[in-house]
C-alpha cells in the first residue's frame, strides 16, 4: 500500500466523487481511478463503487479509509515536528474543546498560544464525545479537553486530568423555582443537557441516585451550548452547569445558580488523546499556555475574571 492511494482515498471520501478527489490533488481523473483500482487488486477485495450520486465506498473502503486518514495525519505530524526542530512552528492544531471551557479559559490560552507561535492555525471543535471520538480515532483531532472517556474507551484512548469544579443546578431569572432549596423539589420538572447520550446514566448516578432519588421524567439533550442557553432563558427548563460557565457574563445576567442542600455534581477535564501517539510541540505548548493562563486568571485584577478563574482546581 502506498501513500498516494490512501490520498486518494481520502479525497474521494472528502469530494464524494473521483472527478473531485482528482481536482483537488492535482491529477486526472484516470490517475485517481488508476491509484484506487492497484489498491484493490493488490488487497483482492473491492474498496469504491461508482453509483448515481458519485461514489460509495464498501465495507472493506471504510475500514481502510479509517486507517488511511489516520496515516496521513500522522504523516503531517511527522512534519510539523520536524518543522519544529527547525524553529519553523507551521501546520494546524485541532482541538475538541467542551463548551464550558470555550466559554470560560479558552479566549486567554488561545492569545497566549498565538503570541508563542503565530504560524500555526488553529481549528476547534465541539468536545461533546459523540463529535471527538471519531476524529480522535482517524487523527483530525490532535486531543481534546472535556470529560474523561468511559471506561470501555481506556484502551484506545490515553486521559491525563487538567481541572476540576463544582456544578451547580440553574434556572431562567424569575423561574417558578428559583428559590428552591433541594433537588427533590424538580422531579416534575425538564431536565436539558448540553452533553452526549450517555449523560442522561452519568446524570442519575451521579447527580440523583446518591441522594436517594429517582431520574427526573424527561431529560433533553443539546448538542449546542448556543440551543441550550437559548432553551433555558425561555423557559421552565432546568439545567447544571459548571461553575466557571455560572461565572460568566450572559449566564450572570440572565441565568440563576442555586443553592441546594444537595451537592450536584464534581466535573473534571481530561486532556484526551490516542494512546501511543505522543502530542506534538504545537499541542503540548498549548497546553502549557492553557494552564498559565489559568494560574495567571486567579490573580487577575478584573474580580469577575478572577471568580471564575477561582472557581477551577488544577489538577496538574
């Protein structure tokens, strides 16, 4: 197998046609087709199917492709930490960031980043689990910051722990239950949270089934920060957030955190990266400018800043 013929599987997955991947690299359509068909005739098993719409890749297709894109982003691993080695900080860092520490750490880890190597683009995603794994599997993401990986996931993913904070449960400003002083007294209520499927388990042991109570009724899912404060400023909608998110502007002005005599819930960020693949110069001065930041906020002279970033344990 040859690296050519995983580029061009990748662009023909990427373009969803052969006449697009070959654009896109630079070749012509025949040497697309030519590099796709060796592959399969030297593996015995079919990988691309023309159809109406394109092109549609058979089993066997997906699971090399998977493997394809993982190569070829280790590749360009390899030559950014060269580059490095070099003094010559180019490429991309792709981070999976949750959006809690979007919104809270992640603007002054960023200026920092940016002023340390300025050469380097920087692309974000959403670090809700169902969004991350997958792209930390095939190597779009370099690592991401969020909640530790199910114990099914050890094997195949390595997670360091960054932080750590409380939660607290929140309502809309004026909500008929903004003075409540236990989560029993929510059971009726709609539950919304702004993390991934498996939250709606985590949430019953950890936030109700300790305190001998049963999993409210209905339980939403947003799989937006944007959706979910949009929800909860307009309704009867109960949510928990992190602290640091409490700290903010927009959930200060518009949002009530409460105080229970229950506590909620302890949530922890991991550093979440494929096991066996060390991160490279770009990722590890990010994330040394992220924990800087972070020490350098507890002090800022800006109290609302320096609230929010009191809020937050390191763990490292």
């Amino acid at each position: 197998m040859k690296f050519h013929q995983f580029r061009t599987l990748v662009a023909m997955a990427d373009t969803g046609s052969i006449r697009a991947a070959a654009r896109a690299l630079g070749i012509s359509p025949a040497a697309a087709t030519k590099a796709i068909r060796e592959l399969e005739a030297e593996q015995q098993i079919a990988l691309v199917v023309r159809n109406a719409n394109g092109i549609a890749f058979t089993e066997a297709g997906q699971a090399l492709l998977e493997h394809a894109r993982a190569i070829m982003h280790q590749m360009a691993r390899a030559q950014e930490d060269l580059d490095s080695r070099r003094g010559q900080y180019r490429g991309t860092l792709a981070i999976g960031v949750t959006p809690w520490v979007a919104l809270s750490f992640l603007p002054d880890a960023v200026s920092l980043f940016r002023a340390r190597m300025p050469q380097m683009q920087l692309e974000f995603y959403e670090g809700l689990l169902n969004i991350t794994m997958p792209r930390l599997r095939d190597g779009t993401l370099d690592f991401s910051l969020g909640k530790p990986m199910p114990a099914t996931l050890h094997a195949e993913f390595a997670q360091t722990p960054l932080m750590a904070t409380e939660s607290a449960v929140v309502v809309r400003k004026g909500h008929p239950l903004e003075h409540a002083q236990s989560l029993s007294e929510f059971q009726d209520s709609e539950w919304l949270l702004n993390w991934d499927p498996a939250s709606k388990e985590m949430i019953a042991d950890t936030v109700f089934h300790r305190h001998g109570l049963p999993l409210p009724r209905t339980v939403h899912l947003a799989h937006s920060w944007a959706v979910a404060m949009g929800l909860l400023m307009h309704t009867d909608i109960v949510s928990i957030f992190p602290w640091p998110l409490v700290e903010t502007r927009l959930a200060r002005e518009n949002l009530r955190a409460l105080t229970l005599k229950e506590e909620v819930d302890r949530t922890t960020v991991s550093v979440v990266a494929r096991r066996g693949v060390p991160l490279s110069a770009a990722a590890e001065c990010f994330l040394d400018c992220l924990t800087i930041s972070i020490r350098a906020g507890a002090t800022a002279q800006d109290s609302e800043r320096r609230r929010m970033y009191r809020s937050l344990e390191l763990l490292i």
